[in-house]
C-alpha cells in the first residue's frame, strides 16, 4: 500500500461525497485488483471475490458521506470487505453446497512460473496444500495474515478493521504463521 493510493483516494471520497459520481469508477480502477484479490484469500472462493468486491464498492457509495478523511481509506475499505466476507462466510455454513469451489491461490501459483515441468506440479501441489492450510485458519487469524502479508496493511491499520489491538493483531500473525508452518511441516512430511 502506498501513501500516495491513500491520499488518492481520500481526494476521491471527497468528490464522491460532493455529488461527483464518477469518482466511484476511479476508485474502483485503483483498487478492485487488490480487493478482489484479497477477498479471493480471504474466501477461498474465486467465483465470490467479484460479487464481494462490488458489494463493497455498493456500501462505500451508499456511505459516502460517513467517510472521514481522517482515517485511512484502505482500513475503511479492508473493513468493509472483512465484513461481507464473514458474512458471507456465515451464511455458506448455514447453507452448505454440494458442489466444490475451485481452488484458489492462482495468483501465487502464477508468480512463481518456471519452464521445468517437475518443478511446476511440485509447486502446484505446494500451493494447494497452502490454501487447504490457509481455510483451515481461524477467520480471524486468516485475516489478519492476509491483510499483513498480500495487503501491506500495519498492524494498527489491521486492529481498525479487525476492531481490535495492535497486540492481539501482532498474536494473531504470528500464531497464524505458526499453524500454517505445522500444516505445511505435516504436508511435506506425508508428501515425502
């Protein structure tokens, strides 16, 4: 996250609270690809983040004009998102599915290409195993990992969206890493 994103977007919410509307378009252009790709983390559900993220963008219009520009807007935007994704998550445990979503993580996958194929289905395989890993997570836990690590956020950024403290977001990540390191220790194991 950039300082220069934040005060764009501060500058955006401004005009999009004076009645200019197509201040909405360029903040969704700045910042969908990270949003989207965030709630595809968060989800585990690539046919989702979409529909989320426009959600989001659908509640930040509608709120408008309860945005301080004091704060952040990347916490207001990651809190607003955080919540429909518990949301959604809430209901997909009330309404369980018979279908199976497709894995997710493609973008992790993407980043790390080579030209020998062993090394590639090895590291498809890692990647799985690391978003089997990253669902098995505590919500909150996931979240603050994820905010950290693929969304630059610090950790008071994170204790806003997460209506907590620094220290418990600081306990969170670390016991986050700590999970995910045994499940992948546990998968390299049984892969062996």
């Amino acid at each position: 996250m950039t300082e220069e994103r934040d005060e764009r977007a501060v500058s955006l919410m401004r005009a999009l609270s004076e009645g200019r509307d197509e201040a909405l378009n360029a903040l969704m252009t700045d910042w969908s690809a990270l949003l989207i790709a965030y709630l595809t983390k968060v989800t585990g559900s690539a046919s989702t983040d979409e529909d989320l993220a426009q959600e989001t963008f659908v509640r930040i219009y509608r709120h408008k004009l309860d945005y301080r520009p004091h704060q952040r807007f990347s916490t207001w935007l990651y809190t607003i998102a955080t919540n429909l994704a518990r949301n959604y998550h809430r209901w997909k445990q009330r309404h369980p599915e018979d279908s199976v979503e497709p894995e997710t993580l493609s973008g992790l996958a993407a980043a790390a290409t080579t030209d020998d194929p062993h090394q590639s289905a090895s590291r498809s395989e890692t990647m799985r195993a690391l978003a089997q890993a990253l669902k098995k997570l505590p919500d909150t836990y996931r979240e603050a990992l994820l905010l950290s690590s693929s969304q630059g956020l610090s950790y008071s950024q994170i204790a806003r969206v997460q209506n907590s403290t620094e220290k418990a977001v600081e306990l969170r990540i670390y016991r986050a890493r700590q999970i995910l390191r045994e499940l992948m220790a546990t998968y390299h194991d049984a892969s062996k």
